[in-house]
C-alpha cells in the first residue's frame, strides 16, 4: 500500500513540476527571474490590484495597473502631468511644469518602482546571463531586451542583479535611448536601496541612480524615495486622464 501512495505522489510531484516548467516555458521566464517574482510576492497577487498611488517629494502618482495610464499632481497645485494612453499633457504648461520630456517622465518611476512585475509585461525578450560575483555576492542575472515598437524607446536594455541565494533583486543596468532611438552599449547603474512591504508585494522604498563604467558602480546620480505607497482593488477616475483644456501636449516621440 505505502509503495502505491509513495508512486501517487511522485507522479503528482512531477506533474507539478512539468506544469511549472511549461508555463515558465509559455512565458518565457528564467528560472532565476521567476524566482525573484516570487520573492517579491508573485505574479497573481501584482495582477490582483487595479491601481497604485504613491508619493514622491512634492508629487502625487496615479497610475492605472491594467490601461497604464498616469496622472500626477503637486502637492501645491502648481502643474499635473497625465498620460490618457495616446498623448503626454501637462497643465497649465510646459514653462511651469519646467522639469525633463514629460512623456520621458511621467512613467519614469513607476516603471522602475515596478520591477520585476513589470517585466511580465508582453514583447520582453528574456536571456539568462552566466552567473557573476559581485562585492561578495553571487548573482545570477538576466538581460532584458524588448520587442520592436514595444513602448517609446524600444532599444533600452536592461541587466537584473538577482541573487542567487533568495532571488532578491540589488540593482540594475540600464541604457537610456528615448531621446536617440539607438541601441546603446553604454549602461547606468540602479541600487535598489531598501524595501517595503505594501499588502503583500514588496516594492521600493528608494533607489539611486548610478554612473557605470568599468563593471562598477561610480558616482551618484541622484535618489528617489517612495511615500505613503497604497495598492487598491478598484480603478482610478477615468476622468483624471482627461486632457484639460488648459494644458500642452508632449509632442516628443508621440505615438
């Protein structure tokens, strides 16, 4: 009898495993990246909610997980940026807004604050890299790549510093080719600094931009820190992404 129950559950086992590895293999995930997916609280729990909010500095983001479309607002009032999923508006004007491209900007965090979630997206091309020591720390990293008119600046490229031991991600490579729309070999860096833990997900708490030259982290660049960081299980007011009559277009690389 034991023998029986013994071959039952092995046959499940493996039934459970080639499930994993053909739906790792649907998706073209690496085992590495899958594992850091997990760490961070899964796919299924990421896909359950239907928008974000957080804050950074003197701006509020809103960010609809399913359309991708964004509004940010100050906290004074003085501009907001939205994104309707064609067009970049700023409000009243770019002159007062004063910052970089807003169609650059404005999912600029967000895309970075989502990762890895955000790399299940369709049109992403996956390939595991050797592994790879750093400052003491055995990596086993991913390069990410993207599809032909996948987003605004479909040459950037990415490289994931998973950790082997747990899947934790510490940092990235990154080229930035929105304003060339060329390839690039030459990478920056991103450390993320610490954690937080937001119904269940783990997303940042801040970052820091780096320069990269010669394998290593150089200078910094400049920080980020993410506040009051709120998942919700309903949609955002569609008509935050209306386009206000008094408001410009970013008409850089429209779409």
């Amino acid at each position: 009898m034991k023998t029986y129950i013994y071959i039952f559950i092995s046959i499940m086992l493996m039934s459970c495993a080639t499930k994993n590895q053909k739906e790792n293999l649907e998706n073209n995930i690496p085992a590495s990246l899958q594992k850091c997916l997990d760490y961070y609280g899964g796919v299924s729990t990421w896909k359950s909610f239907k928008s974000v909010e957080f804050d950074i500095e003197k701006e509020h983001h809103i960010i609809d997980l399913e359309t991708r479309k964004v509004f940010i607002s100050t906290h004074d009032s003085s501009y907001s940026i939205g994104f309707d999923g064609k067009n970049v508006w700023v409000s009243p004007n770019m002159q007062i807004y004063g910052g970089t491209h807003p169609r650059f900007y404005h999912n600029l965090h967000f895309y970075f604050f989502s990762f890895p979630f955000i790399l299940t997206d369709p049109g992403i091309k996956y390939t595991s890299l050797p592994e790879k020591t750093f400052q003491n720390t055995l990596y086993t990293p991913v390069s990410i790549k993207y599809e032909h008119n996948v987003g605004d600046s479909p040459q950037d490229e990415y490289i994931l510093y998973i950790q082997k031991e747990n899947g934790q991600l510490d940092f990235i490579n990154y080229t930035a080719t929105y304003f060339t729309q060329e390839a690039s070999s030459q990478y920056n860096a991103l450390v993320y600094d610490t954690w937080q833990e937001i119904q269940n997900i783990k997303v940042p708490r801040n970052y820091t931009f780096y320069k990269w030259s010669n394998d290593t982290i150089q200078e910094s660049r400049g920080s980020v820190l993410f506040e009051n960081v709120i998942f919700k299980n309903t949609y955002p007011d569609s008509n935050l992404f209306v386009r206000p009559m008094i408001s410009e277009l970013d008409t850089v690389l429209k779409k």
